[in-house]
C-alpha cells in the first residue's frame, strides 16, 4: 500500500534514464536487448557477412557454446559498468531475468540444471560487497526456474601461479591442483556459467574445465557483453 502511495507521488523510471516506467523504458529495452548482429554460437564473437567464425575456427574450448546479450558497446557499456559499482546489484538482477525471459526458447533448449556465476577474486567481492555476474545469473536461473549453485569454483589460475614458483616448487605443486575434484553436487550436470564481460574467454575456458572435471555433463556460457581487444575482462 505504501509504495502504491509512493509510485503514485514519485512514478517509477526507467533503470537506465528518466523516462517514466517501470524497470527499462521502451528505448534503453529496445538498445539493450536486441543484438543488431549475429553472434557465433561457440565464442560469442561477431560474425562476418559469410557467418563463418574468424575468431574461434581451429580453437577448442571446454565450454559447449557462448550466449551473449551483445556487444561490449554503447548501453551495454554503461550497463556492464555500472555493475562494478555496489548499487548494480538490482540492475544486475533486472537485466539478467528480461534477458532470460525475452530468450526463453533459447535457455530452455539448453536443458539446464543449474546456473553459476563465475567467482569474483574475495578481496574484489569484499570491496564491491557483491558479484555482478552472480546478480546477473539470479535473475536468469530466476526466470529459468532452475537452482542458482555458488560452488566454491576454483579461480583456476594455475598457470599464472605456477610461473611465479620455482622449478622444484612446481614440481611440487601437481599439474590441476586447483581444478576441483569430482563434486558429487556437479556429477550429470548442464551448467549455465554466467558472466559479465568476455574478452579472451580463458576465463570462462578454466572454469568450464574445472567444472566438467568436477563431474558437469555440459557447460555453456552466457555472458552480457562479448569485447573484443583493449577490455579489462577475462
Ligand atoms: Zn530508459
Ligand atoms: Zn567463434
């Protein structure tokens, strides 16, 4: 009732300018959700007029295909950005659930089980005071209907840890010491890894690794803004 009364006095806007109305208005809906190019379904990378993928021909991955809401450009830009700062995780949320919702036939084609968000180094949460790509992903497996899992995923950085170590300490440190082992929670699973930006993928290639040695049958990545070159992302 009282924030019937509010909405009365103070009309919901926009989440991304004035414009009244609730959640995203017409235009910043229209500028976010919908991807002007095709996308490659297995790195997300735009596409050429020949639909062939530059990018990912002759590259495997550990992942078994890449969703994304669009290009790491204009709206989508502001939008990523905004999410690195504390009062994003709403945003986050809202963005993520009309995502999913407005590509439903897609996600539920996918057969997933359960959503998870690619972790946030601690000291990075710690100081955000949340995972945007966690915000992202509630709102998506919300929509979904399917579980949101926060295993303990491994940022699994072995090589850059291993380089830092000398000879005899790598020998000592075994090759896939920070993959997980067989998590019997993981065992059979189709996971939707969710993150905010994909720039390489490598890091979206190390967790799907670490997940499917854990036991995932199949990981697939949705990520809001493919980047190319030039962005802090992973
Ligand atoms: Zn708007
Ligand atoms: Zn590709």
């Amino acid at each position: 009732m009282w924030n019937g009364l509010l909405d009365l006095i103070y009309p919901p806007c926009c989440m991304l300018c004035p414009t009244p109305g609730g959640r995203f208005c017409a235009r910043c809906e229209s500028a976010l959700f919908h991807d002007n190019h095709s996308a490659c379904p297995r790195c997300a990378d735009t596409l050429g007029p020949y639909s062939s993928c530059a990018n990912c021909a002759g590259k495997k991955f550990h992942f078994d295909g890449v969703f994304r809401l669009g290009v790491y450009d204009g709206l989508l830009r502001e939008v990523v950005l905004r999410l690195k700062f504390a009062d994003g995780e709403t945003l986050g949320r809202l963005v993520g659930q009309t995502w999913a919702a407005q590509c439903r036939p897609q996600f539920v084609a996918l057969n997933l089980t359960c959503a998870m968000p690619v972790p946030l180094h601690w000291r990075r949460r710690l100081s955000r005071g949340y995972n945007q790509a966690e915000a992202v992903g509630r709102g998506i497996a919300a929509e979904l209907g399917i579980p949101m899992q926060s295993f303990r995923l491994w940022r699994v950085r072995a090589t850059a840890d291993q380089k830092a170590l000398r000879r005899s300490e790598r020998l000592a440190n075994p090759r896939g010491a920070f993959a997980a082992t067989t998590n019997p929670a993981l065992v059979g699973k189709r996971v939707l890894l969710v993150d905010d930006v994909m720039t390489t993928g490598s890091t979206c290639n190390e967790s799907a690794l670490a997940l499917k040695k854990a036991g995932a049958a199949a990981v697939f990545v949705a990520v809001l803004a493919r980047a190319t070159d030039g962005v802090n992302g992973g």
